[in-house]
C-alpha cells in the first residue's frame, strides 16, 4: 500500500443534530446526524456513529480490511443510530476500536440499541473484531502517531469534546455542550490555537433564548454566537457551525453562516460531502 502519511484530512458525513431531517428543505447542508470522518496518514478515525456514517461504511468497504477508531462524543441517538447500518463492522476482517464515555459501559449501550424488539442483529453477531474502551472525564489515546485529547462538556448525561493533533495541525470536535453565559474554559483550553474547530451551533441566540420559540437554556446545546465567541477566544483558524437543528432550513443555514461570516470570517457551516485538508 503507498504511504499517506502526509494527508490529514476530514470529511463530514452528517451534520445534523437530533434527529434525521431530509427532505427538500435540507438539501443542501443534509439531514444526516453526526458524522465525522477524520484521516490522518493511513489511520481512520471517526467522530460519532449517526445516520451520517452508514454511507461512509459504504466508501470504507472498497479499502476492506480496514481497522478504524471510532470516538463517540456522547451515547444519545443521534450520534450512535447508524452504527447498526455500518456495514464494516458486520465483517470479518475489519476491526475497529470505540471509545466513549457513559453512564453505562460503551459495549452495554451498543448492545443495548441492538436488540430485540427493536433491532433484528444482535452486537454479538458481528463478524468484525471491536474492542471497547470506556473513558471518563478527561484523558489522552494516543493512535499510533495521531494525539487525541479529551475533555468533558456541558450536556445532560455528559458528553466529550476531542482534540485530534497529527503533524502539527490539530482539529477538535465539540458537539452537544452548552455554553450558558461565559466561555467554557475546558473548551477553551482544549481548542486554544487548533486549525478547525467544531462547535455545536444547534440554535441561534434569539432561540436560545426564548426570544425565538420556547427558551432553551440547559437543553445542553449552544449558539452559533457562542461558536464565534469561542473560535476568537481560543484563537482557532476555522470554525465549523455543527449539529443544525433539525427544523433549520437551508436557507437559514446560509444566512446563519453569512451573519457569522461578518464577525468571524473563517466560519463555515457544515455540510455533507464537506472536505477539508489540513496537510
Ligand atoms: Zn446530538
Ligand atoms: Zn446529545
């Protein structure tokens, strides 16, 4: 196999929040939940099991036998209910290792959604080769020469934010945490100086804030106010507005990302198919 130790890459495979939202309004940036696909040399890593990365699993089966890390931010639906539809873990050759942090051990929760009556294949009956990994609060894994940090964010039931550095360049990945009032400081520490930055931006500040709807302060989801307020902060070079709320229609995205745009240029909304290069 040739070498790609030089490519450090990602590629966002669902960038919705909550639940799956397709249709003709949501073309554009997607309806599938988190997903992030992240390569560094010949290692695969990736950020949350949404629907996002069941076509993901359809890409990977070209490189089979893969071995992939996979990071969960956290265990509600909408970041693990497409592992289920990932095909590779169905097969034998493949292997992966998951990382995650829950209230229950990482294997129990899978095992969990994969079950009768509401799942018709057992976890035990995949072919691939899994070892789980329970982390808590904060921590490093290190993954040959890719350093992944992690931290604890501001959700219900808890969730982790994770830094990925490999040759020099880092991204790091904060979805579903809450920022309240001030800026986290575990965020800021964890992001400060990184290239890309993804940050849950599920609600304008209006929404947030009831002004909009109905107020959803400790609903453990932030702004993309907040995301810009964040990325000056810690002084990151781009920020990705993640986890759009699912009745957000394209064309508030877009206007979404332009407002951001005027206080924080380097701001882009996620989408499905988005690539970024880092190397
Ligand atoms: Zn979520
Ligand atoms: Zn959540």
């Amino acid at each position: 196999m040739s070498s790609k130790n030089d490519q450090f890459f990602i590629r966002v495979w669902g960038a919705r929040g909550s639940i799956p939202s397709p249709g003709p309004k949501t073309v554009k940036y997607g309806g599938n939940t988190s997903c992030l696909e992240v390569r560094c040399g010949n290692e695969i890593i990736i950020l949350d099991a949404g629907t996002g990365i069941r076509s993901l699993g359809d890409l990977l089966l070209k490189e089979m036998p893969i071995h992939a890390t996979i990071l969960l931010s956290h265990a509600h639906w909408d970041h693990i209910q497409g592992f289920p539809f990932f095909t590779p873990v169905f097969l034998d050759g493949n292997s992966f290792d998951i990382y995650g942090e829950t209230k229950i051990d990482i294997e129990e929760t899978l095992r969990l959604q994969m079950m009768y009556p509401t799942f018709p294949v057992t976890l035990d009956e995949l072919q691939s080769t899994i070892h789980f990994h329970d982390i808590k609060l904060h921590g490093h894994i290190q993954v040959k020469d890719v350093k992944i940090n992690y931290d604890s964010l501001n959700h219900p039931g808890g969730v982790t934010g994770y830094k990925i550095e490999y040759k020099g360049k880092s991204i790091v990945y904060a979805t579903d945490t809450e920022h309240f009032r001030c800026v986290d400081q575990t965020l800021l520490k964890l992001a400060k100086d990184c290239d890309i930055l993804f940050y849950d931006a599920t609600y304008t500040d209006d929404e947030y804030s009831g002004k909009v709807g109905f107020p959803k302060t400790t609903w453990g989801h932030s702004t993309w106010e907040a995301g810009v307020e964040i990325a000056q902060a810690a002084n990151v070079k781009k920020l990705i507005l993640w986890h759009h709320e699912p009745s957000h229609e394209d064309s508030l995205i877009d206007e979404i990302e332009q407002n951001a745009q005027k206080i924080f240029k380097e701001t882009y909304a996620a989408y499905e198919g988005m690539v970024i290069s880092l190397l």
